[in-house]
C-alpha cells in the first residue's frame, strides 16, 4: 500500500505576465511514507488564498489513504465536501492532488501516465498558440505578433479580438473585431488556423452578429461565444450559426459536460485537468466526448505542470482536435520550474516520456519562487484577458 503522508500546497509567482490570471502558480505536492512524491498544479486566480485552505483539508482527509485508490480517494473528498459539485476552489485543489496522485503512480510503475492510459495514439502533439497577442489592439500590432507565431512554426492562434466590448456589442465593436480578425487572416494565410476566443462575454444576440461577421474568415472554432451559464442562449446560437462552438474550461463535472453534449451544444469540448478533477475524471468525459462525436481541445492555460500532464492525455485519447499551448508565452521561471522539459517544436509539443506526469519539478526553486498571498489590484482590465489588449482604437 503507498500510504500518503501529506498534501502540501505552495503559493508560487515572480511576476506579472501576459496571462495575467496565471501569474501565480499553486503548486501541489503529494509524498508518500515511503518517500514518493507528486506534483499537481491548481487554478489560483483570484482564489489562491481559498485553494490554499482547501488542499490543507484535503490533506486532513487523504493522510493514510492508498494513493493508488484514485476512484475510492475522490468519493471521499466528494463525501467529505458537500459542495464540491458546485466549487470550482474545491474540485481545483481536489483536482491537483489527483494529477499528483497520478504522478506518483506512474513513477511506481516507471512510465509516463499516458502509458497507463492506453498507450499512444499519436507521436506528437499539434499546439494552438495563446497568450502570443499582448499589448495588441490595432490590426497592425495583431498582424506583426501573428507573423512571430507562424515563424515560429505554430499552424494555429487563438486570439480574443473583442476589446474592451462586453455583453453587448456595437457597430464600432464589429467593425474593430472584423478588423483585427481580417488582418491577422491575410497575415497568416489559409493554411493556418485561426481561433477565436470569446471568453463567455457576449449576450446570444451579439455573438450572432459576431459569427455573421467572422463566418467569412473561416475560423476552426467560436470558443465560449455567450456567457457560460446561457444554455438557452448557446442553442440559439446553435440554430443560428454554423461555425463550430468549443467551450469547456469552466466545466467542473462530467455531469455538466454531458448536458452540453447531450443537447448537441458543441462540437469540440475545453475541458481542463485542472478543473474537472484531474485525470481521472477527464478520462471519463473523454470517452463521454468521444460517444457524440466530440474531439478534445483541452484548456491549458495556467502553468507546466498542468501542461504536461495534458499532453499525457493529449498523446493517448482517440477523439483529439488541438492542444493549447501558452509554452513560448509563458514566464521563464515557469519553464525553469519544470528544467524546460516539455519544449515546443515547429508548433509542436513532444509527449513527456519521463515517469508520471513526465517532467522533473526542479524543487530548488519552490523556495526562491514562494509568495505569501495573492495581491490584487483591480482595474478595467480584468485578469482573465491577454494583457494590454483592453483599449479601443
Ligand atoms: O486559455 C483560454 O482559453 C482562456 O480563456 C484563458 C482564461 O482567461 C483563463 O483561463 C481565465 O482563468
Ligand atoms: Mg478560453
């Protein structure tokens, strides 16, 4: 039996960065009394300081439970929290130590978690770039930073071209958004992707008139295109627009994923390891994804422990479409954090072949890298847009 001895959590962060809401890293740690350890990473935004208290109950819980006994330890927490259902800063931590929990596994067995995930479906895995656009607001700034993208080799971006815009959209908001997308199409050519990120901020009736305007542009998918509680707002969308819909990463259970693919409510689902309750909850809605013809795009936009172990699934699950990726845009201390060790080629990620989660966490640097809380300040920009890029023109 490999008994957990503790669940540690640590507040991580240097300095403030293009993803803005991943500026902080909660960092999760899980050893064992025969010494093993693994490492999970959470979402922080906003809620480090409630994270925090729940991996420390979460480690209350786990003490002396089998680490192996993945499905029996989730039962538990979710016994143990009545509202763990409904509380992205419970699933989030439980989430964590569940991508830990894996990490440790796979070390026991000495392969990679995608190995004990059915093996590999795919040598490498295709990357969407995100976070490459800050500080852009006209098409000219948007163009020059998409022509790095594709130099760099990525045969996809996603950019959010909205604006400060939210809820409602008007004349000035579309003309400026088709502006941008427009540039960035011509810039990069047909032969690259383009992905457009609505970030949840419209009402249906502006979304529709977003999809009319953009159809033209030929973008891969709308993510997010209303607000994340809309249902009957996205069917109407689904009635009016034929581009494909992706959504997901605010998702915390595989009961509310299969409402949206139950319904038909979408074409490609964002889930995130994070979130949903690490990998063994993702599998789940993997296969569910897979049963209505849904391909896979997980989020992945809060650090390098979080990117690896989505690359695990990334390399293993049949119904894939593309893998976000922040990699290039991401702080170095981040990349330092994992010794760089999931690196990024021609647009590319190559599968972490090391034991669990597949990358050596270079533990030196969680001290020198440890923060006391999280500072917020508030301003019109808020902290889940790409920095700078909150300006009309
Ligand atoms: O990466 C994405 O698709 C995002 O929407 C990034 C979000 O701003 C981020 O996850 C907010 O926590
Ligand atoms: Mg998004």
């Amino acid at each position: 039996m490999t008994k957990i001895s503790s669940v540690e959590a640590f507040l991580l962060g240097k300095e403030i960065i293009s993803a803005k809401w991943a500026s902080l890293m909660v960092l999760v740690r899980v050893t064992t009394t025969d010494g093993k350890v693994g490492y999970g990473e959470t979402v922080s935004a906003l809620r480090a300081e409630a994270v925090l208290s729940f991996i420390n109950k979460i480690d209350k819980v786990m003490k002396g439970r089998d680490v192996f006994d993945l499905e029996k330890n989730r039962m538990e927490w979710y016994k143990q929290d009545f509202n763990m259902a409904i509380s992205l800063e419970s699933t989030t931590a439980f989430s964590a130590f569940d991508i830990a929990s894996w990490d440790i596994i796979g070390k026991e067995f000495e392969v990679p978690i995608y190995k004990l995930l059915g093996g590999k479906y795919r040598d490498r895995i295709p990357l969407y770039a995100n976070g490459w656009y800050q500080n852009c607001v006209t098409p000219e700034e948007f163009v020059e930073k998409a022509k790095d993208v594709v130099r760099k080799g990525y045969k996809a971006l996603k950019f959010d071209p909205f604006g400060p815009y939210f809820d409602i959209i008007d004349k000035k908001g579309l003309k400026e958004a088709e502006e941008r997308v427009k540039a960035v199409r011509e810039a990069v050519g047909d032969d690259v992707d383009i992905l457009i990120e609505h970030h949840g901020r419209f009402n249906v009736d502006s979304a529709i008139m977003i999809a009319k305007r953009l159809e033209k542009y030929n973008p891969l998918f709308m993510e997010e295109p209303v607000h994340p509680d809309d249902i009957e707002g996205l069917r109407k969308y689904r009635e009016n627009v034929k581009l494909k819909v992706a959504l997901g990463e605010r998702i915390i259970t595989k009961t509310q994923a299969l409402q949206f693919l139950k319904d038909k409510l979408v074409n490609c689902l964002q889930i995130d390891l994070s979130r949903i309750g690490g990998v063994t909850e993702a599998r789940k809605v993997v296969g569910m994804s897979e049963a209505f013809d849904v391909l896979m795009a997980f989020h992945n936009a809060q650090g390098l422990i979080l990117n690896a172990v989505t690359l695990q699934l990334d390399a293993s699950i049949p119904n894939f479409l593309i893998q976000e990726s922040f990699y290039e845009w991401f702080p170095s201390w981040k990349i330092d954090l994992i010794k760089n060790s999931t690196p990024v080629e021609n647009g590319e990620a190559i599968i972490p072949e090391k034991p669990g989660i597949g990358v050596d966490i270079n533990e030196k640097l969680i001290e020198e890298l440890k923060v006391e809380k999280e500072l917020y300040s508030y301003s019109e920009e808020p902290l889940w847009v790409v920095k700078g890029t909150w300006r009309s023109y």
